[in-house]
C-alpha cells in the first residue's frame, strides 16, 4: 500500500478506535494493538500539535512569532521526549519482567493513552481562558471545583484502565507484574514530573 | 457461507484464547465482577468513583478544595 493509502486506512482506524476506546476499550485495545499500525499516530500527533499551538497561544499571552514558536516548540519536544520515554521505560521494565509483544504495539497503545491526557489539557486550556483561576470560597467556586474534580479524576481513572490495557496486550502480562511495572515506574514517573515543573514545561505530567 | 461464518468464529476464537484468563487467587470472582463493568462503557463507573472521591474531599477539606481546583487549572 502506498502512503497515501496508508494514512487513508490510518485515519479511518483512528477514528474508530477513538469511539472505541470511549465505549468498549477493553475489545478496541486488543484490537488496535494486534494491528499495531504506527500511521494511526500521524492523526494523534496532528491534534497534540493542535493542542500546543492552542496551549502556546494561553501560555504567551502575546502574539510574537517568536516566542509563540518558542514556546510551541517546548512544548512538543517535552511532550515527545516524554511519550518516547515512557515507551521505552514500559517496554525494558516490562521485558524485564517476561512481558511478551511487539514494540510497535506498546508505542500504538501508549499512543492512544493520550487521549485523555490531550483532552484533559486541552479543556484546561480553555478553561484557563473562559473561568481563569483562581476560585473563589463562595458556593459558586466550590460548585465549580467539585465538576472540575470529578472531570479530572474521571479521565485519569480513564487513563490508567487504557494504561493498563497498553501492557495487557502490549507485553501479555498479568495484573500482578503490570502492577510491579506501575510500581517501579513511580520514581521515574516522580523525578519526571519534578524536572518538568522546574524545566516550567508542565506543571501537570503530560503522560 | 458456512465456511465463512466458521472461519470468522475461528478468528474470534483465537483473539479471545490468545491470552490467558486474569485470576486473583481467591478474589478472582470479584475481580471479574469488577472488571465486566469497565470492559464496555465504563463511564457510570469512572463518574460515580470520581463523584463520590470529590464530594468525600469536600467533607475532608472544605472549602479548601476551591485551592487543588485552583491549582490544577494552572497546570496545563
């Protein structure tokens, strides 16, 4: 198949596998990782470059070509520096531990573990723009940061099962070494996150 | 027809058996019971943990839960 065709095929898989892992991650997942096509990434890695225009724009407050490109440029190099990274932590830790796959399957189902990621940032951007914090202590703020709570910690429990699903049938380990490998990636996951708030990249993880 | 019907079963078959099942020792039929709700449409779930996590935090903390919202939203 040409490239043209390749990225044809792509789009539409990742547009199905996008409403899949909305209502039935668990199939969708050993779906899109037996495939493993890496073109589906083209269409991940164009709205994550969406997102860090749109985040490069709030974050500069001014419309300077150069620091909007900057700032951009930050931003998707941390981003991919981080998804490479955790890749290929998942990837030796999970080798370690007799895990069984491909390596294009774990970089296809960490891919689609940013969807909740992009939308959570993606949301919070615009947020940031509509209802700018900080909130206040009166009902209304308190009414607001329950909703913003709950959509928060709805998309990471969203995250973690699709995490979870990337090394089920990315690496075909059981729940108690994928729990070894979320355990031993919490240091690094930790130093990470640290480095990146001085780095003043993002505050939040972008994993 | 039939051969086709049978050879998209066997492809099911495969898909389903290639993995072996998930056991927690004895808490296995909990697990599974867990687990079946957040194969398809997990969203109920997911909220209703997420609701009950940040109505239990606003017990906790109070209106200091305005302060994590605050934060979080500059964390982009």
């Amino acid at each position: 198949m040409d490239i043209a065709g390749s990225l044809l095929t792509g789009g539409i898989a990742f547009v199905q596998n996008i409403v899949g892992i909305v209502f039935r991650p668990y199939e969708t997942y050993r779906r899109l990782v037996a495939r493993r096509s890496l073109w589906e990434l083209v269409y991940l890695g164009a709205f994550l470059a969406g997102y860090f225009a749109l985040a490069s724009v709030v974050k500069t407050s001014a419309f300077r070509p150069f620091l909007l490109t900057r700032q951009f440029v930050v931003l998707a190099a941390g981003a991919g520096a981080t998804y490479l990274g955790a890749v290929g932590m998942i990837w030796v830790i999970g080798k370690k531990l007799g895990g069984k796959g491909t390596l294009a399957g774990v970089m296809v189902g960490w891919g689609y573990t940013l969807v909740p990621t992009l939308v959570w940032f993606f949301a919070t951007s615009l947020l940031y723009v509509v209802l700018p914090p900080p909130r206040t202590t009166i009902a209304a703020g308190i009414v607001f940061s329950i909703v913003y709570l709950i959509f928060s910690a709805t998309l990471f429990w969203w995250k973690l099962i699709l995490a979870y699903l990337t090394l089920r049938f990315g690496l075909r380990l059981d729940l108690q070494r994928i729990a070894i490998v979320a355990l031993a990636a919490v240091p690094v996951v930790a130093v990470y996150s640290v480095g990146m708030y001085w780095l003043g990249i993002f505050r939040v993880p972008f994993l | 027809m039939r051969d086709a019907t049978y050879q998209k079963f066997l492809h099911r078959w495969e898909q389903v058996t290639d993995l072996p099942p998930q056991t927690v020792g004895p808490f296995t039929p909990y697990y599974k019971r867990a687990v079946k709700r957040l194969k398809v449409m997990p969203w109920p779930v997911l909220v209703g943990i997420s609701l009950i996590g940040a109505i239990g935090l606003y017990m906790v903390l109070g209106s200091t839960i305005t302060l994590i919202a605050s934060l979080l939203q500059r964390g982009f």
